[in-house]
C-alpha cells in the first residue's frame, strides 16, 4: 500500500493559536508600523511556523495572506511555502511581477526592486509588499527618511540591504502614488516603508 | 515533493466523502468499538472552523452552471501521533457539527497509518459505504417512481 505517512508534507505545522483575535492584534501592529514609517514594533504573536520564517513574518504571512494574495518566494517548493499554502490558502507563484506580497528570507539573494510591481496610475493598490528578512534593525543610525507619519526625520539601519538597492528604492519614488511598500523583519520586530517615505543616504 | 501516488489519492477522496456524507449518528456508532484509537490526543493544525460555500449545479435546461445557494461547511485538520506512526488528516463536512468534523478528520488520519488502516477501513468505512449506496438507491427508487415523460413535448436543444 502506497498511502503512507510519507506522502503527507512532514513539517505542516499549527497557525495561530487564536485565529482571529491573534490577526486583529498583528494588523493593529503593522497598520501602526505603516502609519509610523522607520519606527520599529514588536509583534507577540509566535505561531509554531517552520524555522525559515521569522517570528513575525509567520504572524504577517498568517494575518495578510489569503486565497486572493498571490505569493512570491525564492523557493515555491519549501517547508514555509507548504505551511502557507495550508494555512492562508494562498497561490504560490514563481514570477515575481504577478505577486502581490513576496517573502525574502534574506538580503543575501534579494531580487532588484524593478522584478517586483509597482501598480498603475489608475491601481496603484495593485502593487507588490515586500517581506524582508533582515539580520537586525535599528534606528540609532543608517538612512535617514522623510514623510508622512515622521516627524522631522528618523535614522533606519536594516543590516545587509546595499546602498544601490537604497538609490533605486528612492529613485522609484518619483512614480508616486505608483510604487512598491516594504515590511523589514527581524526577529520578532518590524520596520515599514511605504511608498510615501523618502530615503536619504 | 515526491511523485504522488493517483491510486492512493482517490482512495482517500473516496474514503473522505463517506465519512463526510455519512450520518453523525452512524459514524458514532461505527467508532465506538475503536475505543482508545478513536480517542488519542490530537494536535489542531487547523481547529474546526465554519464558513460558507457555494454551491454550483448544472440546473438549467441548457446544463449551464449556476450558483445554487451557500452551505454552511466545517473543516479542520488535524496530527494524530499513535506510538512511532503520525499521521495528518482533515475533513470538509456540509453542516456546523464541529464533532463530525472531528471525526471524520480523526478516522482519516488513522486510515492513512499502515498498521490501522484495514482494521479501521473494515470496522468504519465498509459499513458507512453500504449504507450509504442503500440510502442512494433508496432515493433514486423514489424519484423514478415519479418521472413523468411529456411525448407531446421536445426537450430543450443543448444549443440554447
């Protein structure tokens, strides 16, 4: 008989402990994130996701996924992509101008910000968010950023991210309000940028 | 992923449709001499959940789909570890019985470890199977009794 245990994806793994209280608590912290760009938030939710995924990028994954979010990943074929295909039910694609969020476990292999999509005039919301894994965040130095939800300006130093993939992330602002908004993911910790931010190196 | 086996896939969508089709009632009564197996600790991959679904039928005259109506449906998944076997089994039931799900989520993960498939096919599902192809020829019996045929009518063309 061919219907053994191994046929079943070994590492499927639980999601949330409480569905959608825990979801709700992760959206209020990274709409917060958003609306305070550069500042850094802690997620507590910690569903037992595969190792590859970061604390708080399973917490996102599990909160802003669904069958309707096209996913992105360097590997389509891994632990984390099985987990969130289960869990979020959603499409796993392997062309990244089709997605609509896109999870990078490290800066090491980064695709350029042009693979991704930035929206069009009339859809700008048609864009692709960026779920970056980062070895650390900080903001005691690094870019300076400018916009709405800073005031003045605030310093964010995201380890490992190249200076040219800075210049192409400021020099993309000038397609506003088309554009592509970021997530940095450290631990159980998190950074955004969305499109409105400036970046000054 | 490895290569997967058709055989043992419509198998399992075999045996996951009886147990979703089957009376909660029956399927009870069915368990009951699994005794501890039916009852080892479980771990929630996904906790019984109710949603809708809609459902489409092929109603019309012509045979086009169309929405029929939304059903409420209660899904989970769910690990069993028995000694050294784990296994992984999920279940979709029409209906908000949450331990339906349960059980029909329970049964097919014991069905998918070597050592209790047979016992567990022979004592759940061969008996769920039979009664239901009795209640569907039941019906089928019942609702031929009824047909009426309109020779001074043609049926409706395909072409539309």
């Amino acid at each position: 008989m061919m219907n053994t245990i191994s046929d079943v994806p070994p590492a499927l793994a639980p999601g949330f402990d409480q569905p959608v209280f825990d979801s709700i608590k992760v959206f209020r912290v990274v709409a917060d994130a958003m609306a305070h760009p550069g500042e850094i938030k802690r997620i507590d939710a910690r569903p037992p996701a595969p190792a590859q995924l970061m604390p708080a990028a399973a917490a996102l994954c599990l909160t802003l996924l669904d069958f309707e979010t096209v996913l992105w990943t360097q590997n389509p074929h891994s632990a984390v992509s099985e987990y969130l295909r289960f869990h979020c039910g959603c499409p796993v694609t392997q062309t990244p101008s089709q997605a609509a969020f896109a999870w990078i476990d490290s800066t090491m292999n980064m695709p350029p910000l042009s693979a991704f999509i930035a929206g069009d005039p009339e859809y700008p919301d048609r864009s692709t968010t960026l779920l970056i894994q980062v070895k650390s965040l900080s903001n005691a130095s690094g870019v300076r950023l400018f916009g709405p939800g800073i005031r003045e300006s605030i310093y964010l130093d995201v380890a490992g991210i190249p200076a040219a993939y800075w210049r192409e992330l400021q020099a993309s602002r000038a397609a506003f309000p088309c554009g592509i908004d970021i997530v940095f993911i450290w631990g159980e910790r998190i950074a955004a940028l969305p499109r409105t931010t400036q970046v000054v190196m | 992923m490895s290569t997967v086996d058709l055989s043992a896939v419509s198998r399992r969508q075999q045996w996951m449709s009886i147990l979703a089709s089957a009376d909660r009632d029956a399927l009870e009564v069915v368990c009951r001499p699994l005794g501890d197996l039916i009852r080892v600790r479980c771990q929630w991959l996904r906790a019984p959940e109710t949603g809708l679904v809609m459902v489409r039928g092929r109603i019309g005259g012509s045979g086009a789909k169309f929405n029929l109506g939304e059903v409420p449906v209660t899904r989970c998944a769910l690990r069993l570890q028995i000694e050294k076997n784990s296994s992984t089994g999920a279940a979709w039931v029409q209906g908000r019985d949450v331990h339906h799900a349960e059980l029909a989520a329970r049964i097919d993960a014991l069905l998918q470890i070597p050592v209790h498939s047979e016992h567990v096919y022979g004592q759940v599902i061969t008996p769920l199977a039979a009664g239901r192809s009795a209640r569907r020829e039941t019906a089928a019996r019942k609702a031929a009794a009824t047909k009426v045929e309109f020779y001074t009518l043609a049926r409706e063309s395909l072409a539309g």
